[in-house]
C-alpha cells in the first residue's frame, strides 16, 4: 500500500497502528495508473489480495497497477489479469466473483487515484482522526490518568508522528528494552539502560529518571530558574507538566518540550543502539532548540527569532505576541511625531533615510545617509538610531511622544523589548532602549510598505537616496 499520505509515521514497528492506518484507509480510483490492482483497497474498501488470496497466488503481475490490467475501447473495459498457470476448477468459483465486481468498475481517466481516509468525512488524513480510532481500540484499557492527558496531548504542536510516538510511550507500547525482555525478544540480563549503563531501560526510567535524561531535564529547568521533582510515571509528568505564565506563546513552548525532549532522548538511544554512536549531552542540547525551532515555524504566530539566535539565547523562546503587532487595530494614542524608516541595498551600496511626519500629517524633517550594504533588518535598525539621534538633538522634537514605524516587524519588536536581537546589534539597540530613561517617550512599529514610502518621499524633495542629508522643512 502507497502510504505516501502518511509519510514519517512510524508505523512500520507500530503494527497495532499500522493495521488501524490500513483498514481505515481507501483507494478512491481515478484513471487507474497510481493505485494498485492486488494490494490496494480500491474495490469494496479491502485490497483484493485479502478477498482473493487464491487468486492473488497465482498472479503473474502482483505489483501491477489497476490501469496495467484493463483495456479500455470502444466495447468497454475489458479485463486482462495474467496467471502464472491456468485457472483451476477452485479458483473459478474466486475468479467468477472477482469478475462480478470488476464489472461495476468505473474510471475517472481526467482524475488521479487517491488515497482516502475513511473515518474523517473529508477522507483526509488529520492526527485527531487517527486517534479517535487508535482510542477506540484500545478505550477500555485507557487509565483515568491517561484519559485526562487525551486533550493536552493532541494539539498540533510538534508534527504527528511524536504526538503518536508518545501517545504509544505514555502506554508502554514502545519497545525500551525491558518491554523486548518481558516479550522475550532481548535476554533479561540485557536489559541495561544504553544511556546510563546502570539501570534496566524502561520508559520512566528511559525519559525521566536515568541520569542522562536528568542532565537534559536540569538543563531546560535552570534555564528557567525552575525546580522540578518527577512523579514516578510517564503519563503523571505529563500530566502535571506546566508553566505558570500569562504568555500564551509560551505556555505552548512548554508543552511542547516535553515531546520534544523526549522524542530527543528516544532518538539518542536508538544512535547508541543502532549506530553505536553517543553525543554529548550539550550535543543533544542544541538539537532539541532546533528541532523546536523548526516546529514553531508551523505554529500561527510569527516567531520572529531563527534558530542560530535561539541557540544563541534561548530565553527569546519566552516571546510575547503583543497587541502591537496589529498597529492598526489597537494604536491607544497616537504619537504626536511619526519617523517613517526605510532602508536599501543597490549592488555595493546601502542606504538609510527616513521622514518625520507631524501630528497634523506634515513632513517635518527629511533624512538620507549613505552606509555600506548591510542585512535588511540591520539596516532597518540603523535606520532608527540614525532617526532617534536627530530627534535627540532638537529640544522641542525630543519632548514629544516619537513613534519608529518600518517595514520590518521584528525590529519594532527588538526596540520595543528590553532585549533580544541580533548580538552584533545589541550596541545600538541597546542605545535606543536606554532613551526612555532618558526621558523620551519612544515607541516602535511596523507597516508594510514603508520603505517605499520613505524612497518615494525622498525622491520628491529631489534627495538622492545616497546623499548624506538631514533637511528639517
Ligand atoms: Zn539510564
């Protein structure tokens, strides 16, 4: 079966859900060229070879497509289905029914075979689906522990094969050594966790309580100034995994590391097992940010922070989606002084510039400095610093509420945080922070399209973008 549409599941070990996948899944035939005749479910929602096995054992061409065994002409279908031998008197009565069916078939030749999954109406695949019918096999044996677990679990955080991997952990369905053992599959004697080589591996022992585990564990906690005692099950520190913290980002962040982390240290021992190779914690470490990084980037919010400036200071994890990123919705008073900032790069050359536009909507002052080709976020942010420093120097300018708008939205957000951002521009960000200690009411955002604004602005009052000019009108 072409299990394409469910790609990366890790249900080739996972047999239980492996058959569930199968049984719930269907051929929707189009012209025929994708699906195939013996093996996939696209007559009566089984795969032929299941309702004919007689007939599947004798087939010459098993992997053969639906389209490859009929002929379509003028007549018809006609149905060429090739035998190692001939048809014996036993295998009629299997033929004859076959037949019967094959008669009904109909083909879409304008659309292609399509895998489809029953117990979701659309036929499309989704986790919650998957799980609704994992859960039915197996509700009577679901723990009141693991029931409450259900919808903290199965949220889209982290892509579905770790959600299905821990749903199957948090069960002991996962093969840890001492479950192989128990199987008899793995001699009791070789039963020694890989991470820590001294306690026999089982999942509480595997993710929480082994010291390699801890290690990782103690790592996320310090990073938090948090201290965390285990239960001693799996499904219990699931259960009782929270941040108290009004940032919604957040909260989220935190419920994913638990999988993630885990996912992360299951990973580990399959490399030591089957690979025989061994990281180093800190290794490890990193890779879990990444991964996280990488899953966050699925999620609504528009995580401003790439991967290298979260390895580089993971507390950015702790990011707010504030009002402010929808200027428009929620502008509480609107400053008096508005700089519009924008910033370009031609070939060898870079350019800040910038307008201050008064309460009543007129150009006050007109900027345009020249700067070497720079990363657009960082010449955004020169831009502002160019802006701030000359309203600093005009009394009557610098006693008003200034507002920063640019088109780029994470640096109204570095400005308008007390850190974060790139390291090689703290030095100015850093400056346009302190300015509210010095009394200037700065505030910061973003818009779409300013940029041109600025150039076009510019350009109107005969500036060249590379000219080095402050005009005040
Ligand atoms: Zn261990």
């Amino acid at each position: 079966m072409d299990l394409a549409i469910f790609s990366g599941a890790p249900f080739a070990v996972e047999a239980g859900s492996g058959k569930l996948l199968k049984s719930g899944s269907r051929m929707q035939l189009g012209n025929g060229e994708r699906a195939l005749f013996w093996h996939d479910p696209w007559l009566n929602n089984s795969a032929l070879k299941t309702q004919f096995p007689r007939l599947f054992s004798i087939a010459r061409l098993p992997l053969a497509s639906v389209a490859a065994m009929a002929q379509i002409n003028d007549r018809g279908c006609q149905w060429n289905i090739p035998w190692i031998r001939t048809l014996r008197i036993r295998d009629l009565e299997e033929w004859d029914r076959l037949y019967q069916l094959l008669l009904q078939v109909r083909f879409q030749e304008d659309k292609e075979d399509k895998m489809m999954w029953e117990p979701n109406k659309s036929g499309s695949y989704s986790v919650r689906s998957f799980y609704t019918e994992l859960s039915k096999g197996s509700g009577s044996s679901l723990n009141p522990c693991l029931q409450q677990i259900i919808p903290k679990l199965w949220k889209n955080l982290v892509p579905y094969k770790i959600e299905v991997f821990f749903w199957l952990a948090l069960q002991g369905r996962i093969n840890t050594k001492k479950k192989l053992a128990l199987l008899k599959i793995l001699p009791m004697e070789e039963i020694i966790c890989s991470l820590c080589k001294s306690d026999p591996e089982d999942t509480s022992h595997l993710f929480l309580h082994c010291p390699f585990a801890h290690e990782i564990w103690g790592w996320w906690w310090k990073m938090w100034d948090i201290s965390w005692v285990w239960p001693s099950n799996l499904d219990q520190a699931f259960e009782q995994w929270a941040f108290p913290s009004s940032n919604k980002f957040f909260r989220k962040i935190w419920s994913s590391i638990f999988l993630v982390i885990v996912w992360s240290i299951w990973k580990e021992r399959n490399c030591r097992i089957f690979n025989g190779q061994m990281n180093h914690p800190e290794y490890i470490q990193n890779l879990i940010l990444v991964r996280l990084c990488w899953w966050v980037r699925a999620w609504k919010e528009p995580f401003p922070f790439s991967v290298e400036e979260v390895i580089r200071n993971p507390k950015s994890l702790f990011w707010k989606m504030e009002a402010r990123n929808h200027p428009r919705k929620t502008r509480p008073s609107q400053p008096s002084l508005t700089w519009f900032v924008g910033a370009s790069s031609l070939m060898q050359r870079g350019s800040l510039g910038g307008y201050l536009l008064s309460g009543d909507n007129r150009v006050i002052c007109l900027f345009s400095t020249p700067c070497s080709p720079l990363p657009l976020n960082s010449a955004i942010v020169a831009a502002t610093h160019r802006a701030l420093q000359i309203s600093l120097n005009i009394a009557s300018i610098k006693s008003q509420p200034i507002r920063v708008v640019s088109s780029a939205w994470q640096v109204s957000q570095w400005c308008s945080s007390p850190e974060g951002g790139p390291s090689n521009l703290s030095f100015i960000l850093n400056f346009i922070r302190s300015l509210h200690k010095k009394g200037m009411a700065t505030s910061f955002g973003f818009l779409n399209g300013c940029g041109k604004k600025v150039d076009r602005m510019l350009s109107a009052k005969g500036l060249s973008r590379f000219s080095d000019v402050v005009v005040w009108l």
